[in-house]
C-alpha cells in the first residue's frame, strides 16, 4: 500500500507508531493528556481452590473506567469513575481557594495533572526496592472503604495524615500528603509541621523511619499539650505489624 500511494498527499498524513501498543489500553497518540471514561476487560483473581485443590481460573470481567493517557497515547493508569470525580472536584475546590496561584510548577489542566500524579506514584511504587514482598504488597492496598465510614462515626476521626489524592476519604475535613505538589488536589503538606491534634487517621507506606518519627511526634504533641493546658491527655496509636522478609 505504501508503494502504491508514492507521489500522494496521503503520503504527509501517514504517522509510524513504532513502539509497542497495547490495543486494549493505548490509544493513538494526540499530543496532549486524556482521559477517557471505556470499558476494560480485566481478570479477577481465583483465591480460592476447586475440588482437587487447584487455583481457580481467573474470572473475566468487564467494567468501566478512567483511563489516564499521556501525550503518546500510552495508558500510564486506570481509575474507578468515583475516584476520577473526587479528584475533579478536589481539583475544582483547590483552584477556588486560590491554592493553584501558588503552586509551582504552574498547574496544567485536570488531564495532565492526573497523568502526572499516576507517574510520579508508580515511580515511588517501584522505588521501594529495600523492603520485602509482603510490605512492599501491602503499599499497594487502600484501607477498607467501611473502616475509613466508620472511623468519624465511632471514633470522632476528621484528619487523615499520609493520605494521597489517590487514596484519601472525601468526607474527611483535611488530609496531608507527604508530596507537594499534592496540593493541586487540595492536599496539605509535611504533616509534622504542626502538633497533632483532635483524632486523626494514617495510613502511610511501610517505612521504618517513618513509623518510628510519626509515632514520636505523636507522643511529642500529647506531652506538649499536657505542660501548655494543664490537662491529661492520651494519644491511642493503632499500628499494623509486617514482616519483612521475602
């Protein structure tokens, strides 16, 4: 066909795509940021065993979602649709309260930030290199969605620390991220800049320095608090044990 077009001016509309495509995820490149709302197919995992003892085959299912594209039409993410709308609105909210005017970069439109935000998550993902199977998995889940209703009702919780936007509750009153750049979707930064207070719920990526500042600058506030008011106070701190290992 290419042969038999020499001379035409179909010849200057042509455009080689020769990296890999995956017909399922990736679209044709159109030089900017998408995301389109499409049907994927995805496998479900079989935990469980049949009669013999073996794995489960795999379920296929088809569902819809936000598939983030970057300016070469590769798929860098996928989002369920409620969470695309919390950071649109989050992303709307942030901009009214003038947050954006402040932030540098310069803050692109909705598309590019979400691409952006998918990437620089991956790149911490896979950085994490120097912790085992189980804890490096375990950065991979959210909390329960039930546990994150129930905390405000039966614990009085409105805070959310080491949250991301990809992960943080909406009906909470704040969150913090530990990246600034976050802030495009209403996030606050560097939780320890100010005492903790009130009642407030962290979920962080397995870190051992982490853990080990987030619990002393928990206690560091309630001691702090004590000599200032005069009052008892008493911090309930809720930790999740992982192995490291292979």
């Amino acid at each position: 066909m290419w042969d038999s077009s020499r001379g035409q001016n179909i010849r200057d509309k042509a455009i080689f795509i020769t990296d890999t495509v995956n017909p399922q995820a990736d679209i044709p490149p159109t030089w900017k940021c998408e995301i389109w709302v499409r049907d994927v197919d995805l496998l479900k995992p079989g935990y469980n065993k049949d009669s013999e003892g073996e794995p489960k085959i795999p379920e296929h299912i088809t569902c819809q979602a936000a598939c983030a594209y970057d300016i070469y039409g590769k798929c860098t993410g996928m989002l369920s649709l409620e969470r695309l709308n919390i950071l649109l609105h989050a992303y709307n909210q942030s901009e009214r309260i003038g947050l954006h005017s402040t932030t540098q970069p310069p803050v692109q439109d909705t598309a590019t930030e979400i691409v952006g935000l998918l990437q620089m998550y991956k790149l911490q993902m896979s950085s994490l290199n120097n912790i085992g199977k189980k804890a490096k998995d375990s950065n991979m889940y959210c909390t329960p969605r039930h546990i994150m209703t129930s905390l405000p009702k039966r614990a009085l919780v409105t805070k959310q620390k080491f949250a991301s936007p990809l992960d943080f509750d909406p009906s909470y009153q704040a969150y913090w991220s530990e990246n600034t750049g976050d802030t495009v979707f209403g996030a606050s930064t560097n939780a320890f800049d100010t005492k903790f207070t009130g009642f407030s719920f962290c979920h962080p990526n397995y870190c051992d320095y982490l853990l080990h500042s987030l619990v002393g600058h928990a206690l560091q506030s309630t001691n702090s608090l004590k000599k200032l008011q005069q009052h008892s106070y008493s911090s309930l701190i809720g930790l999740v044990g992982v192995r490291t290992g292979t």
